[in-house]
C-alpha cells in the first residue's frame, strides 16, 4: 500500500493548497476527507485544470472543485464486485484506487496494475525552439544563446530537453540561428542523452511557428513545441492526453496572471462615477508559449516563410480548426529579463530536483 496521508487534504480548503498537495505529492491525485477521514472526494489534475477553464481561481474551496463521487475499493466487496471496479477503472483509465472501510474511512490508495505511460518510447516528435538572440540578457547573450545560459548546473536546453525525456519522448527538432554552433556542440546528435536530435537551421529569424514549416512532411503525430528558454514542469502526460480527447488541431497552454493596479480605479455612467475600486488586482490568462500542434494545423504553414504562433492560431480557426487551452498550474517559468534569470537560479534546485552531474 502507498502512504495516502500525504495525499490528504480537506474540502474547505483553498484550491491553492490542493494544487501545493498534487505536485509535491508522488502521485497526481488528492484525496479528500472529512475529520473522521471518511473519503467525501478525490482532485486530480484534470480537476484543477477543469476548475481553472471555469473561471475558478486558488482561493475557491476544493469542496467546489473535487470529484463528489468518486471510485473507491471497500473492503469486503465480492468477487463480482472486484472484477466489475477494476474493469470500470480500466475504462476510465484510473491509475489508483482509494480504499476504505466499511464505513467509508480511508485506509489506503491502490496501484493499478497497468503499463505507465513514461515507460513506452513516444513515436512522435518535439520542437525546441532555440534560435532567439536573447537581447534583453545582454551582456549575457554577447557570446552565448539564450538557450544556453547556465541555470543550476546545466544550460536552460539541457533542462527542457530532459524534462521531455523524463515522460517518454526521444525525438527532437532544435531550431537554431544565433550562435548555432554552440547548441550543436553540447548536444550533438542527441545519443549521450539517449535520443534523436535533428536541427532545423534558419537562415533568417522565422518568428515563432515559422520553422515549424521546414519539418512539417516529417511530422504524421501531433508536435509538441516549446520555447528554448522556459523552465516548467508542466504534465506532458496530461497535455497529450487533452489534446487527444478534445480532437483539437492546435492546443495552447495557457497560464494564470494577476496584476495589482497600484491605483484606485473608477468606472463612469456618462459624467457621473458610478463606483471606484480600491487597488484591484486584475486576472488574466496569458500565452504560455507550450502547443501541441497536429499535422493539419502545420499544413498551414508555408516552408521557409516567417510566421508567427498567434497568426498562426488565427488562421488555423479562420479555416474551422479547433484551437483549445490547456492551463498550467505547474511551476512556468519564461527566462527572458534579468529579474527571471536570477528567479530561475534561485528556484532551480527545489523545482527541478538537487542538480545531477553534468553530462560530459
């Protein structure tokens, strides 16, 4: 049995502190009890992310957002019963099991016995994109691109690329310009970290979908691109798994953003001041730069032409393809200022683990 107590989490609490319990927690899944530890619930990450589309923010109490029936294994059940549960779980894809008493209190969480999705190699391939000049950094990027400026012990790339690598993948595209060379170098070909590299060279700055178009005849599975200077631990699991179920052409991450106004801010019928807020703070969803493209949406991309993500969104929905959001609720990261580079060195070690030795 695996230790459910640290998986335990209450119904009034805010969903923030659910979100803090499933990514420290070694399995994606919340479990919520009342005072006598009776099992009233369950949140996942699709819950929280279900939660986020709506509308709902960190402070909204789990009781709003949890699984209000969930599957559990009660001791006692029959043989019939057993086999019906597991059967049910399997069609719906649950990875663990609560299990409880006869009288519904929690006394363990159940592995199921199926192939985990990280162990398979993925078919399918990821763009880096890591041809940016890095301006805002400079001096920094005088003499290094982005991508590689050292973050812990290793370049921003090196992460990102062993991030995929950690849920499966093992094909990548590296679209380079600034300082190319320098990408080429550390990581070759891809073997010495056990995988496929190819380069996607631009001649000219593409924006950002426009090299997309130099591979799109090698791409016959949905692409996941992502920018070679953002550090997140985002689920590539679960971002696939969406992608697939709403049969999307182009799902973007979206993350939540709040701003505080300093001020207080007045709304105006005609002359009159109809009401002044004292300091909002205003929420907002913004890009995340993290797609996961199909090959129908690259058919929109003309080889070698400059293009980018957000036209290319737009033209794909322009066409009747389906662009969905995917939010993140997961340590983002985007190293483009100064202020970030510093964050990410500060966030590095208790983010992404204590640093492992370098790959030589």
């Amino acid at each position: 049995m695996i230790d459910w107590h640290e998986m335990l989490i209450r119904p009034d609490w805010p969903l923030r502190r659910a979100v803090e319990v499933l990514n420290s927690a070694p399995l994606k899944i919340c479990l919520v009890a009342d005072g006598d530890e009776r099992l009233v619930g369950t949140v996942t990450d699709g819950d929280v992310r279900r939660a986020l589309l709506a509308g709902r923010d960190f402070e909204a109490p789990v009781a709003e957002v949890m699984n209000t029936r969930p599957m559990a294994k009660r001791v006692g059940l029959g043989t019939n019963e057993l086999f019906a549960l597991y059967s049910r779980c399997r069609q719906l894809h649950i990875r663990h099991l609560p299990v409880t008493d006869a009288e519904g209190r929690l006394i363990g969480l159940e592995p199921l016995d199926r192939a985990a999705i990280n162990a398979d190699r993925r078919p399918g391939w990821v763009m880096l994109m890591a041809g940016g000049f890095g301006k805002r950094l400079a001096p920094l990027t005088d003499d290094t691109p982005k991508p590689m400026l050292t973050v812990g012990d290793r370049p921003i790339l090196q992460t990102i690329l062993e991030s995929f690598v950690r849920h499966g993948f093992r094909r990548f595209f590296i679209s380079v310009h600034y300082q190319a060379q320098k990408i080429e170098d550390h990581f070759g070909d891809g073997s010495r970290f056990g995988v496929e590299i190819r380069y996607v060279h631009e001649d000219e700055p593409l924006g950002t979908a426009g090299a997309l178009g130099l591979v799109r005849d090698a791409v016959t599975e949905p692409i996941v691109v992502a920018n070679g200077d953002l550090l997140t631990n985002v689920d590539y699991d679960a971002l696939l798994a969406y992608h697939h179920s709403q049969r999307a052409d182009i799902t973007l991450c979206v993350r939540e953003y709040r701003v505080k106004v300093p001020y207080g801010t007045v709304d105006l019928a005609g002359r009159l001041v109809a009401r002044i807020t004292e300091k909002p703070e205003l929420r907002f969803l913004v890009n995340a730069a993290v797609y996961v493209l199909s090959p129908e949406a690259l058919r929109e991309i003309e080889p070698g032409a400059a293009l980018d993500m957000p036209t290319l969104i737009d033209r794909v929905g322009e066409t009747g393809g389906k662009v969905v959001a995917f939010p993140m609720h997961e340590y983002w990261l985007d190293v483009g200022q100064k202020a970030e580079f510093a964050q990410a060195n500060s966030d590095y070690q208790s983010v992404f683990g204590a640093p492992a030795a370098s790959v030589e």
